[in-house]
C-alpha cells in the first residue's frame, strides 16, 4: 500500500510538470531567452594584457602611448571599427563595435559606439588622463553621457590600455545607466596614427548590454 501511495504522487507530480505553458507564462519565458542570448554576447573575447608591439622597435612603451596620444593636439577624433586580428584591417561590414542587450520590459538594443572625440589630455601617474565625449548611439538614439574621464595606460610589463570606468549616460527609452569601456593594446602603428586591440563593453542599470570583440582605431584631426 505504501508503495502504491509513493507511485501515485510520482505520477501526479509529473503530470503537473507536464502542464502547457500558459499565456501568463509566455512572457516570463521570452523575457528569460531574451537575457539568455544577451549574456552569450558576453565580454568572453576581451583579452586583458595583451603584449604590445610598436611599429619603431626603438620605442618603449611609454614613449610610444605618449607620442600616439601626443600626435595632435586636442580636440581630436578617435574612430574605431571592428577589425580583423590577423591582418589589424577593419573588416568591410562593420565601422564601430557594439554592445547587445536588453532595456526596459525586456526589449532587445543594440550600443554602437564609433569612436570618441578627445577634448583633453595630460600626464598622470599611470600615463595619461583623457577628458572625451562618445560618438554613439543605442537603437539610432544618441545617449547623453556628457564628457567621461578616462586613462591611458602605460606599463613596465610591456602593455597598454584604454580605460573609461563608470561613467553615467541617460538617454531616452532607456533611462539611467553607469557604462564602462576598455580598450587593451596589442599595436601601435606611430606612422599610421592607430592601434588595435581588444574591447570589452558593459552597461548596467535600466538596460543591460555587454559586447567585446577586436577592433581598429584611427586619430583624425576633429572636424569643426
């Protein structure tokens, strides 16, 4: 009797967990997948310290980061494309890099950032210290992240990167979120005016988006 007992609750409970979905479930369900495909974005290709190599082999780090930041004087432009790391070319099909996720009731945006344009720049203990203004948008709608502070960075171990840390952009349909962007170095062309890299892109807050991925980027003299 006891064993009949234990066989009939067993079949009850996977009759319920047969169950359909329910209209009121669906929307759980699709919210769930649209998250699950935005964190398969990732930032899982970003390579952190990658090692640095300089087109003049006479140049140490420092002094490469300082004469590529140094070439012209600010305001000046920074593009970037996605890029290919065999040959360090943008590839045909994508100018600027992206970051994927979701915003508010779950729907699916897309960042695209193009490049920054750089107002001012000085020594700091690490290298440099940047003041830029992002050249981007998300879903066709530029946010506003007003000017962000950022560094350049210059290592003994023969490595360099871009950092641009917590910083605060609103923009409409999306609402409040705090952004961050990094940019290591694995070349610095001083006759070209570019380096490639590795990028990693996050934001958190009323959307969620991470995006990473290898990219190019060229110094133009700004446009007025």
């Amino acid at each position: 009797m006891q064993f009949d007992l234990i066989h009939m609750r067993s079949q009850h409970r996977g009759q319920r967990a047969l169950r359909p979905v329910t209209a009121l479930q669906r929307p759980g369900l699709v919210a769930a997948a649209v998250l699950a495909l935005a964190a398969c974005a990732g930032t899982g290709r970003f390579v952190d310290q990658p090692r640095l190599i300089i087109d003049k082999p006479e140049k140490d780090t420092h002094q490469a980061v300082g004469e590529l930041f140094g070439s012209l004087g600010p305001p000046y432009t920074v593009k970037v494309c996605e890029a290919d790391p065999s040959t360090k070319s943008c590839t045909a099909k994508n100018e600027g890099i992206t970051a994927s996720g979701v915003g508010g009731l779950f729907l699916p945006l897309t960042m695209h950032v193009n490049g920054m344009d750089v107002k001012a720049l000085k020594p700091s203990p690490d290298g440099l210290a940047l003041e830029a203004s992002l050249d981007a948008t998300v879903d066709g709608i530029a946010p506003f992240c007003g000017t962000v502070g950022g560094k350049v960075i210059s290592r003994d171990n023969n490595t360099a990167s871009v950092e641009m840390s917590n910083f605060y952009c609103n923009w409409m349909g999306i609402g409040n979120v705090i952004a961050n962007a990094d940019f290591s170095i694995d070349t610095i062309n001083l006759e070209q005016k570019a380096f490639t890299g590795f990028y990693k892109l996050t934001f958190h807050g009323t959307g969620n988006a991470t995006g990473s991925g290898y990219y190019k980027a060229i110094f133009k003299p700004k446009k007025n």
